[in-house]
C-alpha cells in the first residue's frame, strides 16, 4: 500500500503560476513510473504528465510548455505557468508500484479573475 498526499492548490489568477507537490509513505526511489493527472468538472480523469525514472517527461499537448514535472528522493512536484481557465481542476499525484497503480486524494487549483 502507498499513501499520497499532495500539497500546493488553491486559486490563481489566468496567467499565474502553482507549483504542487505530491508526497509519498515510502520513498520516491521505489516508484519506476510517476506523473500528475487532473479532472475537471464534468469530465474524466486525464493523465497530463508523465515520466519512468531516467528517461525525459511525457505531457499532454494542453500543458506543454507550461508546466514541469520534476521529482526529488522525497517528493514528486509539478510547476504550472501561464495557467488557463480550463486549468480548474482536482490534480492528483500518481505512482505505479508493484504492478499496481495510486492515486492521492487530490488538491483543488482554480483559475479564474
């Protein structure tokens, strides 16, 4: 079992800027693969950004360019610039471990004047 727990939401202006980070019970070393989805209202989940430990990140056409995923032995961090209105949304943390996947609860980001 891993425990999520992420960290960072809240409201922001379009063109501002978040920076989440999910933290996990055990530590990041142990997770091959990593990434940050988000849902917002009214639709499905969808995986935004990605990466298997060593290799470069994977993103959504929607977000690239704007945000960085990035990882520390403790941490797993997403930094969002010139945020949208479509932003808003519940963003979650995600590892895969022992063939099984994980997800945190979520924090909420809003983007709206």
């Amino acid at each position: 079992q891993v425990q999520l727990v992420e960290s960072g939401g809240g409201s922001v202006q379009p063109g501002g800027s978040l920076r989440l980070s999910c933290a996990p019970s055990l530590s990041m070393s142990r997770f091959y693969l990593t990434g940050w989805y988000r849902q917002s209202p009214g639709k499905e989940r969808e995986l935004i950004a990605s990466t298997a430990d060593g290799t470069a990140a994977w993103y959504d056409a929607g977000v690239k360019g704007r945000f960085t995923l990035s990882r520390d032995n403790t941490n797993l961090y997403l930094q969002m610039n010139n945020l949208k209105p479509e932003g808003t949304a519940v963003y979650s943390c995600y590892v895969a471990f022992d063939g099984e996947p994980y997800w945190g609860q979520g924090t909420q980001v809003t983007v709206s004047y």
